[in-house]
C-alpha cells in the first residue's frame, strides 16, 4: 500500500475535485483501508504541491459521500464501505475509472436484476401518456439502430429506455437509481457485452408490454432480458 499522491495539475475551480479523486480512488481501491488514518494536511499538501484551502475542500467533497471524517486530535480517517454513497453519480465515476472493476460491476448486475423488473411492472400500470410517448419515441430508435448497428448510438438510446423505465414508475424512490444508471450503464454495457448485440426483441417485449399496460408482462419481459447473455459478465478464464 502507498500513502503517495502525484502532484495535480488544472485550474483552480477543478482543483480540489481532481484532488478528491485521487484520494476516493486510493480508498475504493483499497490502497487505503478502511478505519486508516490518511496522510497529514501537510503531507497531503506537499504531495500534491496544493493549497491549504484547495485540500480542504477536497475532504470536505470525500466526506459529503460518506467515505471520509475528520475528528480534533485523530485526524482524517477512512470511513467504512457501509457509509459510502454508492448512489452518489460523481463518486460512481470515480469507481468506473478503476482499473479492476468486475466485483462493482457483477453488483451493478445484481442490483438491476432486483430492482428493473419491479420498475417495468409499474411503468406499465403507472407511465402518463407524455412518458409512453417518450418510451414510445426511444424504443423506435433502438428500433432503426438494430437495423443498422451502431454501438455507441445503441448504447445512448438503450441507456434512455431503461431510464424513461425508471421516471414512468410514478415511485419517488426510483428516481435516485435512474441516476446511478445512467453513471453506470455505458462503462457497464461496454463491459459486459463484449460479444456485441442489441437484444432488440427482449426490449421489443418490455416496451409493448409497457404499452398495453400488462404489468405480469412487463416484470417477465425485464426479467428476460437480464437473463440474456449478452447481459452477463464475462467470466474469468
């Protein structure tokens, strides 16, 4: 493990973002454990040829997602991953910037299995007449884009269906996860679909479902398409 940080470059306003990156990366790498002591404000200043000013608003950015807290005469310590804000879009970045991102991943995975069958049943019964013509719109996309394969124009507009998915279910709650899919889901489907493919019909399924407003069909026809290979994780040979 090292407590070293390079040096940081850019402009001031960005400053202490980059900066709370580097640290958020050491602790989600595990470089720093969990319950450790970082570095001094001196050290940390030094190593990053920073300011005071520029270091502390970086803490204060690790600690407003739960992964840093500072105490008088302890010092700044590592939280514990049960108070990390994994539904925070900034620090969902930073942990897809990793190089070693399959456990986070095979999570991401697990959390879309448990949650978009459910939001597909409830856009079915709950989605206004202005979001199935959104859904309506965005599935015709994806629709010309299978047609014509595209990778990146596929993801954007699958990335909008699952999302338009997530606004339709008329739960609050939901909301905050249509977040973390559209953080999570271009680097995921470029890693999990390494093999290509659209399952356009699987999303043919969810959509008309929606449509017709048959709940039943639409939680079957999500469950279906995360069962599709092309929506497993590649697995270690």
């Amino acid at each position: 493990m090292s407590n070293s940080f390079l040096q940081i470059a850019g402009s001031k306003r960005s400053l202490h973002v980059q900066v709370a990156r580097e640290v958020a990366r050491k602790i989600l790498s595990g470089e720093l454990a969990q319950n450790e002591i970082i570095p001094s404000e001196m050290t940390l200043c030094q190593q990053f040829s920073i300011s005071r000013t520029a270091l502390r608003e970086a803490i204060k950015l690790l600690t407003s997602k739960g992964l840093l807290e500072s105490k008088p005469k302890v010092g700044t310590r590592v939280k514990t991953r049960d108070n990390w804000n994994f539904l925070d879009s900034q620090l969902l970045e930073w942990v897809t910037d990793l190089a070693d991102n399959e456990a986070i991943y095979k999570e991401f995975l697990a959390l879309r299995i448990a949650i978009e069958p459910e939001a597909a049943a409830l856009a079915a019964e709950f989605a206004t007449a202005e979001q199935r013509i959104l859904l309506s719109a965005t599935f015709q996309k994806m629709d010309q884009i299978s047609a014509n394969f595209d990778s990146q124009a596929w993801t954007d507009a699958d990335m909008e269906f699952h999302r338009l998915v997530f606004l339709s279910t008329g739960n609050s709650f939901y909301l905050p996860f249509a977040n973390v899919l559209c953080t999570m889901f271009k680097s995921f489907i470029g890693y999990s679909s390494s093999e290509g493919g659209t399952c356009i019909e699987d999303h043919r399924e969810i959509y008309t479902a929606i449509m017709a407003g048959n709940v039943d069909k639409a939680r079957q026809a999500n469950i279906n398409l995360l069962n599709n290979s092309n929506h497993r994780l590649p697995t270690s040979k």
